[in-house]
C-alpha cells in the first residue's frame, strides 16, 4: 500500500485539463449532505450527484453515482451491480486509502487516487440523461461541472471503465 498523498482538487483540474476536458468549478461553504447543497441548485445548473461508496461480503468496492434525489434499493442492488453479495457501505478509512475522500466529500473524481482500481464505478442512467453533472472536486467546499460525456472520458482516462446502468427506482 502507498503512502503517497491523494491527489487534490488542484491535481484533477490540471489532469482535466491535460485531457481538454471543460470544466467549471464553484467555491461554496463545506457541504457534508445533499440536504445541505440544495441553496447551490439555483447557482449551478445540470444534475446533482450523491455518492453512494459500498462493499460485498469479498471486498469488492463500488461507487455508485446517482441524481441528489434517486432512490437506490440497497437490497437488490448488488444484482444490478454485479456484487457477490448484498452490499453494506463502505468504512471511511477504505474511503481514503482508495479514493483519497472523507465523508461528505464523496465523488467519482476520486478515480483519479484509485490508481490500484479497487472500486468498479457506476453511474446511473438517469443522471448521465444530463448533459451536465456536478461533482465534489476530491473536496466539499467547492462543486465542479462537466459533461456527462466527459465524465466517462475522465474515467477512461483513470484506466476506469465505467458502468452506466439503471439503479435508482
């Protein structure tokens, strides 16, 4: 296991830009929960993400990536996700040690710290309906915008292949 520090926001907005990828970025107070980013809807258009980081029985780690408001089985989803098992969430430190994140600050940029590809990414198809989607930049106190379309451009370039399936009900 490395020790090497995770890659911050400054770190993806140039690997972003390495890969021509637009992206805008907003500074606001830390948000822990999607309760607490609804003030940011009216500021930053296109759709807004929950993260929800899960492990099986294996230890096989999936981020699933949804719209703020979707509503994810967590008793079936591990059919759909292709999990061993049912599914539980994921601990903080196995959060940080793949992802580089704390909670609350949960994104799927954090495929660029999950350089071992221990977590199968997958997002939902109704939230990349959005020609834009939001996402915490490795931190909570700012969100970035970008297209869906690059977003698994992005993740390709993590050496992520992104799983684009329905999950919410």
């Amino acid at each position: 296991m490395s020790e090497a520090q995770p890659k911050n926001a400054e770190d993806l907005f140039r690997f972003l830009d390495e890969l021509g990828i637009k992206h805008t970025t907003k500074r606001h107070a830390p948000v822990f929960t999607v309760a607490e980013s609804v003030e940011l809807r009216d500021e930053i258009a296109g759709g807004h993400t929950k993260n929800l980081f899960l492990k099986d029985k294996k230890d096989n780690y999936f981020l699933l990536t949804v719209e703020e408001n979707a509503t994810v089985d967590l008793k079936t989803i591990h059919q759909t996700i292709g999990a061993a098992s049912k599914v539980s969430f994921g601990k903080p430190e196995k959060l940080m040690e793949f992802l580089g994140v704390i909670p609350g600050a949960v994104t799927a940029f954090g495929a660029i710290n999950d350089t071992e590809g221990r977590v199968k990414f997958v997002f939902d198809e109704a939230l990349m309906e959005f020609d834009v989607i939001n996402c915490h930049p490795l931190a909570n106190d700012q969100t970035t915008s970008i297209a869906s379309k690059d977003m698994l451009r992005f993740m390709d370039a993590t050496g992520h292949e992104a799983l684009v399936l329905k999950v919410s009900a």
